[in-house]
C-alpha cells in the first residue's frame, strides 16, 4: 500500500516535471540567434523581443579558423544563457561571402536546426537590400568578407539583382556601378574618385532584428550558401 502511494507520488510529480519543461520552453524559448558570415570577422548575436542582448566575436583576427572556434564559441554562450533551451529560431547570412566561412557557418547552423529542431532562415545581401528598397532609384550593397573579399550587389531599376565579385582591377569598369543612386555597405566606404552615389553604413544585425517579420522561416531548403564566381551566383 504505501509502496503504491509513494510510486504514484513520483509518477505524478515526473508528470509534473515534464509539463513544467515543457512550459518553460514554451513561453521562455523567446530568444533569436544571428550568425553575420559574411562580415569580416563572424559574429554571434542573441537578441529577445527586438533588442540584442549579446554579441560575440567568433574569430579575433581574420588569422584565427572558424571551423575551430564556432562551436566553443557557441558553447561559451549556451552556458551562460542556457541558450539552447530558449531559442526559437536561427537566422544565418549566406551570402557572398567567404567560400569557407559559408560552409562552416551554415552547416553549423543547420547543425542547430536539426539536432534541436529550431525555426531557420538564411539571409542573403539581396534580402538585407530588400529590407531599404522604397522608392524608384538605383541601390547597392559593398560588402567586405573573410580575407578582404569584395561584392557587391546590385538592384537597378526595372531590373533584377546581380551580383560582382571585385577585385582591384575590375572596380571602374561596370557602368551599373557609377548609375547607383544609395551604396550600403557593411564594412568601409567605397573608395573610388568616380563615384556620385550616397553611401549609408549598413548595420546587418540590427537590421535584421528590424525586419524580423519579414524573413521567412517555412523552407530550410532554401538555407545554402550563396556564392559568386564570374559575376554569376551559384547555391
């Protein structure tokens, strides 16, 4: 008799626990998780309710591998913030960018996404340029990745997104370049004496929390790496 008293005691308080886990994962897995790749150096960012709460350097010089500091770097946070039981969805830029540095990131966060089964989108230059698109002018976005590459984007009017790849001896000679009207950039300032264009600093991890609404979370098939070789991009 007690025997069975006291065996239902811990089956209903093992209920008990599992409902409160499962609560507390409900109502407090309400933080978001970043992974900028395409930045010079990558960086984690953790955000909650619109308003980042953290940010770390994974890498602290372009010298350093990803592949061998992502996932202490991941750990340093899940620890302290308990972060894995609280995350609600994985947003990863993809691109272009550094060839390496996308195949590390993404395939870390797909990592995430599938051992954990969290949400995942993956962010591209096109979509952050998206997000600033409002008006009938010419736009870009100069980006600076891993090893000092250079892209660019490129969005003319009545026309599609397309791509650059840069180097030193190819800067001058797109016409579509000198006809943008607005150049983002993430990094430095486009430096060239041929240029008419306003150029605005673009805050990639900032931005996306702005634009959380609109990034969409329903296909990680579309969750690759997104790279530039002869101006053409390719998944």
């Amino acid at each position: 008799m007690l025997f069975a008293y006291t065996f239902g005691i811990l089956v209903r308080t093992k209920i008990i626990n599992i409902i409160l886990t499962i609560l507390n994962n409900f109502i407090f897995a309400n933080m978001n998780l970043i992974l900028d790749i395409i930045s010079p150096i990558p960086e984690f960012s953790i955000f909650e309710d619109n308003k980042i709460i953290l940010s770390k350097k994974i890498i602290n010089s372009p010298e350093e591998k990803l592949s061998d500091k992502i996932i202490p770097s991941f750990e340093k946070i899940d620890e302290s913030l308990n972060l894995t039981e609280k995350l609600k969805s994985l947003i990863v830029t993809s691109g272009p960018g550094s060839y390496t540095a996308l195949r590390v990131g993404i395939s870390f966060m797909l990592g995430l996404h599938f051992s954990k089964n969290i949400k995942i989108a993956s962010i591209s230059i096109a979509d952050l340029l998206k997000f600033e698109i409002n008006n009938d002018l010419n736009y870009g976005f100069y980006v600076v990745s891993s090893n000092n590459q250079e892209f660019i984007c490129i969005k003319m009017l009545k026309k599609d997104y397309f791509y650059i790849k840069l180097e030193d001896n190819n800067k001058e000679q797109f016409k579509e370049i000198q006809d943008i009207d607005i150049l983002y950039f993430n990094h430095r300032v486009w430096a060239s004496n041929n240029n008419n264009f306003k150029q605005i600093n673009y805050l990639i991890k900032q931005n996306i929390v702005k634009n959380l609404n609109k990034i969409d979370f329903n296909d990680v098939a579309t969750v690759k790496a997104l790279y530039v070789s002869n101006n053409k991009s390719l998944n």
